[in-house]
C-alpha cells in the first residue's frame, strides 16, 4: 500500500481521497488548514486528516518525508508552495493547476528532483490534452486543433447561463490570463475573453472562446508540427458578453477579489452540471487533407450516499488516473512528465479513467477534401 497525501480538503479534494481509499491500495492523509474543511473527509474509511499550513514548510516537509506521491487540490496561488516541498523530500508530485506560471515553476523544480512532477492532472489542462495529443499523432501533418471544454449548469435559470462548480477563483483566472495558441506555426499569447465563435453538439447551442491555460503543454509540444492550435473555453450564450461587461467595462480584472465576492454572493452553486468536451484536428494523411473530432459529456453521479458532480468526477479521476499510471510504472519516474506522454488508451482502459467512459465518446474521421 502506498501513502499518499491529497494537499486541499475541498470538493475535488475530498473526491480525490475517497477514490483513491476505495481501491485499498493507497492510504491517503488528506491536509488542509482549516479543520472546519476536513471534517465530512474525517469520516472517509481508510482515509486520515490532519491540519496543516502548506505555507509552513517544515510542516509540510515532515506530513510529506515518508509519502510516495502528494497530490495538489490547492488553489493555484499555494500550488508552488506543495511543489517546493515535494523537490526537497524527493517524492512524486502532481497537480490539477491551469495556471501558466505556477506550470513554469514545477517544471523548473522538476530539472533536480527525485521524483517524477506532472502538473495538470485534471480535466483541462488534462485529459483534453492527451485526447488533443492522440488525434494530432494520427496526422503527418496538423493544419489545426481545436479543444473545446466546458464545466456547465444542466439547468442554467440566470443571464450568464453558469453556475458555480468549482473553484471561483481559478474561473477568474482562466478569464484574466494571457492565452497560449500556435497561430500560423508560431507560438503566440491571446487575450482571454476574445475569439468567440458558437457551435452545436447533440442539439444544444454553445458559444466558446479563449481561457487561459487549457492547453497545458501541448502548444510546446506541437510547436512546429501543428499551423493552428486553441483551447476555448465551453459556456451558453452570452455568457462571454456578460463577463467581458465586468472583466473590462467595470475593471473588475483589477480587483479579483471583489468579483469573487460578487460571483460567490450572487451566482449560486450546482452538483447538476454536464461536462462537455469536443476535440477536432484537421490535416493531411496519406495525401488527403483529413478531419476527425472526439466528442462527449459527463454528467455528475450518486456515489454511497452523496453525489459527485460531474467536475468533482472529471477532475478527481484525471489525477487519480496519473497517479495509477505512474504507481504501475507505466511513467517516467523522474522529472517533468507532461500530459502529453500518457496514451489515450491507457487513461480509458484505467479504473479511473473509465469515468470518462460514461458519456459514451464519439471519434468520428471525416474526409475534409482530396489533394
């Protein structure tokens, strides 16, 4: 059995340990500051608690000195603090981050550490990047790749079509950060909020346009074998119009923490939400210019006597697939390891991963034109 420590008792944390316990082949600490946050997690058979500061490093040094691996489910901002302290204990580290500078950080970190650092280990960056990745490998040549994701209410009821699903702070995020993307083979940073465009899946009408960080490492990755590469982010319409109203109208982008405040006081929260993920890659295969997309939705499910949402079960079974990957040997066992490495078919065939079985995703190729 292996230890294992889950850094965040919130609600991908809490989800995170409880997979992990139910297999009986880890044993899971969960930490967190606040005790208030670990107790329902407490009560989890097979998983233990203990309050700890991430900011504290010798306290974190001692809960992580004896643990195989330590899971981040902090927010963004304390993610680099677990990441430091994994590098001086020598243990493996991943993490569920979207933010572009904390990423640089671990793989900075991961140049002399002992054990292997993935950051991204959740649903985008994630899982939307080695679904991007796989169809890019069934090219000689990409002309484009698009992902589209997006965490939404099943039953939207206000203006902005959204609910709360997870972290408000790191939304904000993805709505202020510069965006990465190749554009024309060049790697290049656009600006959030921008690039609108709406499509349909399954009947249903959605708008999409860039967020910060859902690509991960796969613009470097495809760096010079990709002309166009974006990740946009999923919402209904009008959504986007009503944020850039605050973001850039109001300059709320200048005070984070107010629209927090606001979001978290006005925009309710919801366990009935759909996620719904679209890749599509066009390029040429054997003399024809060829396009297959991989399509599919998740939605949120009963578990014992709670309910996990949807991006409670996403993101939670993304991380926890790395870590058995890794466990099984099947990754690198030292440095930084990208999502890009992991083979769609290994992340399916998974225990975990299988959760992303349940919306039944489509892969459909299609003959785009004939040289």
């Amino acid at each position: 059995m292996r230890n294992i420590v889950v850094v965040g008792g919130g609600k991908i944390g809490g989800v995170i340990a409880e997979m992990l316990a139910e297999t009986s082949d880890y044993a899971v600490t969960v930490i967190d500051r606040s005790a208030e946050a670990l107790k329902t997690i407490s009560a989890l058979a097979g998983v233990t608690t203990r309050v700890v500061d991430v900011t504290d490093a010798a306290a974190l040094d001692e809960v992580l000195v004896h643990a195989f691996a330590v899971l981040s489910a902090a927010p963004f901002h304390l993610t680099g603090k677990v990441a430091e302290a994994a590098a001086r204990v020598g243990c493996h580290y991943l993490d569920l981050t979207e933010d572009v500078a904390t990423t640089r950080k671990v793989k900075a970190l991961a140049e002399t550490a002992k054990g292997a650092f993935i950051p991204q280990c959740g649903l985008a960056p994630g899982f939307i990047s080695i679904a991007g990745a796989d169809l890019a490998r069934g090219f000689e040549r990409v002309e484009e790749l698009r992902l589209r994701v997006g965490a939404l209410p099943r039953y939207p009821s206000n203006s902005l079509g959204y609910n709360l699903t997870w972290s408000t702070e790191g939304v904000i995020n993805e709505y202020c950060e510069p965006c990465e993307a190749l554009v024309e083979g060049e790697l290049r940073e656009l600006p959030a909020l921008e690039g609108l465009e709406t499509f349909s899946l399954d009947g249903v009408t959605y708008e999409a346009f860039n967020t910060s960080g859902g690509l991960g490492s796969l613009a470097e990755v495809l760096a010079g074998k990709a002309k166009n590469l974006n990740y946009k982010s999923v919402r209904y319409p009008g959504h986007c119009a009503l944020m850039r109203t605050l973001l850039n109208d109001l300059n709320l982008r200048a005070r984070r923490d107010l629209l927090k405040d606001v979001l978290e006081g006005a925009v309710p929260g919801t366990e009935q939400d759909v996620v719904v993920f679209f890749v599509t890659a066009s390029g040429w295969r054997n003399g024809r210019l060829m396009q297959e997309s991989y399509a599919g939705r998740v939605i949120g499910e009963h578990h014992g006597k709670g309910f996990w949402s949807a991006i409670q079960v996403t993101t939670a079974a993304g991380i926890c697939t790395v870590l058995d990957l890794l466990a099984q040997g099947r990754l690198p066992q030292q440095g930084y390891v990208r999502q890009e490495e992991i083979a769609l078919a290994d992340f399916l065939a998974n225990r975990f991963g299988r959760a992303y079985a349940q919306g039944e995703p489509v892969r459909t190729p299609v003959l785009a034109a004939v040289a």
